[in-house]
C-alpha cells in the first residue's frame, strides 16, 4: 500500500467533488482534507480488522467529525464538509460489479457484491449519525457549562 499516492487521490477526489458540488472556494482544501482524513482512517482500520465494513463506519465517524469542527470553523454548514468527504468511502465498484455479474447472469456472485455494497452504505450513514449524535451531546455540554458560567440556568 502506498500511502502518500492514496493520501493524495482520496484528496483529488474529495476537492473535486467539491468543485462539482459547488461549493464555496475557501473550502475546497478543507472538502479535500475532510476526504482525506477519512480514507486514511478507512484505511488503517480495514488493515488492522480486514472488515471493510467497520473499517468504512470508523472513516465516515472521522469524517463526521472533522466536518463539524470544520463547519464550526468557517460557520457553514456540515453538509458542505461531509458529502465532499464520504466521496472516498461510497462503494461504487462493488455496486458496479453487482450490476455487471446480474447482467451475466452470475446471480450468486451479484449476491455477494451487492449486500457488501448495502453494508458499506449502511456504515457511512451509521457513521455519519453517530458522530451527529457525538457532537450533538458535546454541543448541549458546552452550552450548559457557558450557561452556568454567566449565571443562567439550562434548560
């Protein structure tokens, strides 16, 4: 594995998505680095747990994560980070050979590609909500802490 060549796609990907999404100049670098950071923690987990699977679902949490401070920092939205980021993660060659082995009627191999395709999904999307949920709960904590800090009580 070479990781500085797979470091530098997963980042041309994700900034190039991110010029198709239109998305705003000065955050082009940090879509690409938002991508970035999830492939490489895709990864390191798929070369530690040989699961594709919990590997995708730690790479869409990072990238989660990453797009919430980023989107904190530049006061945008976190769609703006997160959709450029799980670029790198979607699984379209496996969707692809699904599609390719129902077409050559090798149905059992399209079986195998396809439901490896629908858990990888399932792992962004569990990915992405849990660290929705993460940051949701830090946020609530943080304001509570501000509150009490200048006398008013929480909610």
């Amino acid at each position: 594995m070479n990781w500085p060549l797979e470091a530098f796609l997963s980042f041309l990907a994700a900034g190039a998505f991110g010029v198709i999404f239109n998305t705003p100049r000065r955050t082009l670098i940090s879509c690409g680095l938002v991508g970035m950071t999830g492939w490489l923690i895709y990864r390191s987990y798929e070369l530690l747990l040989g699961d594709p699977v919990q590997a995708t679902f730690a790479g869409a949490f990072g990238v989660a994560l990453v797009a919430h401070l980023l989107a904190k920092k530049f006061r945008m939205p976190m769609i703006i980070f997160s959709v450029a980021g799980i670029i790198p993660l979607v699984p379209g060659s496996k969707a692809y050979n699904a599609m390719r082995n129902i077409v050559e009627n090798n149905y059992l191999e399209a079986i195998k590609f396809a439901s490896e395709a629908l858990m990888i999904s399932g792992a962004v999307a569990m990915g992405l909500v849990f660290a929705e949920v993460l940051m949701q709960a830090v946020f609530k904590q943080q304001a509570k802490r501000i509150q009490r800090k200048i006398g008013m009580t929480p909610d």
